[in-house]
C-alpha cells in the first residue's frame, strides 16, 4: 500500500487534506478521510499538493486538472484485478471528497473527451483528482514496465544468450 496525502488550496472552502491510499497489487484506490489542511507530512506518505510553501513530492498544477479527472474515470470505471472490484473506493469519511457532481463535459477534441471542473469545486474534491492522478498514472507506469520485463523474460533470444538491457 502506498499512503496518499493530497493537499490542495485556492478552490472553493477551506483548504483541505485528502488522505487515501493505493494498492499496487490490487489497482485499487481508496479515499479515506477528508481531513483540515495539514502542513506537516504524515510518516510514509507521499505528498501531492498544489502549495508551493509544502514539502513535497509532486507539485498538482493547473496543467495537470484534465489528466486527473481523466483518471478520476479511469479509476471509477476500471475493474480491479480481482477481476470485479472498483478502482476506486470512498470511505465514509471521504464520501463529501467525491468530485463527481463537480465535473462537466467541455465538448471533444482530438485526444477525445475533454471536461472542465465547475466554479463550486471544494478544494477537497481537487485533492481526490491529484490522488487518482497519482494513483492512475503510478498504475500505468508499473503495468508497463511490468509489461515489457514479461516480454523480454520470455523473448526467444533471451534463452539464445543475448544481453537486454533497460
């Protein structure tokens, strides 16, 4: 499990801290408490926040907004490996973090559908979008280098002796 804290500023409310965490052997993502701005880091957690004041381990840009809501349906409607498990999972505690009534359709354009976030977007729901941003694209980074290792183990010339390197 890798623990998630998202902390996000300058949207609708109060700052807000999401902690949720992500299965990499699962894909699953799951969304656990909403919580007040958190400044400090709790142990062991990797840190996502668009304050520029925080220590942390990747800035949540403006430029990252549609990739993360992208994710966000990746994620919702994406089957687990257990083969019928969601992606995502809100805890009761995080059930007011769910950015779903907070998104809408913006029209299409050549990578497909495009959306924007309404005006009345809680920072807290921001703060899931950078936890399934995280978690979506940390999903594709380890599904393809876990793709490409399985194709050169079982590549023919490995068994010839040849020499691959990454």
């Amino acid at each position: 499990m890798i623990p998630v804290q998202s902390t996000i500023v300058g949207y609708l409310g109060k700052a807000a801290t999401v902690f949720s965490a992500y299965d990499e052997a699962t894909r699953i993502l799951v969304v656990s408490v909403e919580a007040p701005y958190r400044k400090e880091r709790r142990d062991g957690c990797i840190v996502i926040t668009n304050d520029l004041n925080l220590d942390r381990d990747s800035l949540f840009d403006n430029e990252k907004i549609q990739d993360s809501i992208i994710a966000f349906y990746g994620l919702q409607s994406g089957i687990a490996e257990d083969g019928k498990s969601t992606r995502l999972v809100f805890a009761d505690k995080a059930q007011r973090a769910n950015p779903n009534d907070s998104i809408e359709k913006d029209g299409i354009d050549s990578r497909g559908q495009r959306y924007r976030i309404s005006d009345d977007i809680t920072n807290a729901k921001v703060s899931t979008l950078a936890a399934c941003w995280y978690a979506y694209h940390r999903a594709g980074f380890s599904n393809s280098a876990k793709s490409l290792s399985d194709k050169l183990l079982s590549a023919q010339r490995l068994n010839q002796g040849f020499i691959f390197s990454i």
